[in-house]
C-alpha cells in the first residue's frame, strides 16, 4: 500500500485500486491519495486513522494498470 497526501510530492507505485479519502480539518479539507491491491485493503488503511468520523468522503477508483473496458467488452472476453 502507498500513501501520499494532497501536500506532498513524491512518485508513488500504483496498485490495482486508488481511493482519494477527503478528511474534514479546521483549516479545511485534507486529501489523501492511497493505492492497494485488494478492496479489503482499504479498511485497513481507514482504520489506521486519522479518526473515520473526519471521513467526508471516499472515491475509489481502478489505478489505472489496464486499458479501460465497457461491461460488453469485458464480458466479451
């Protein structure tokens, strides 16, 4: 698993899922980009904190390893 927040700059290795978690601060929101190969990895990560009811969001998306398909084409093959 790779973790990275919104304020630093460094190169990262790509799982088979990246989440953004949005976390509520004083001074505004934080994001954090994290990268995982399992789904059931990312309760994990959310449980190791910053405390989950400062979660205002969670997208998750592929990383990006493969070329996208459509549901047809996946099907298809």
């Amino acid at each position: 698993m790779t973790q990275i927040t919104s304020s630093a700059v460094q190169p990262i290795t790509l799982y088979r899922w990246v989440a953004h978690i949005t976390y509520r601060r004083d001074a505004g929101n934080e994001v954090r980009m994290v990268s995982f190969e399992e789904i059931a990895d990312l309760h994990e990560i959310v449980e190791a904190g910053p405390n989950f009811y400062a979660i205002e969001s969670i997208v998750i998306r592929p990383g990006g390893r493969c070329e996208a398909v459509t549901i047809e084409q996946a099907e298809r093959s």
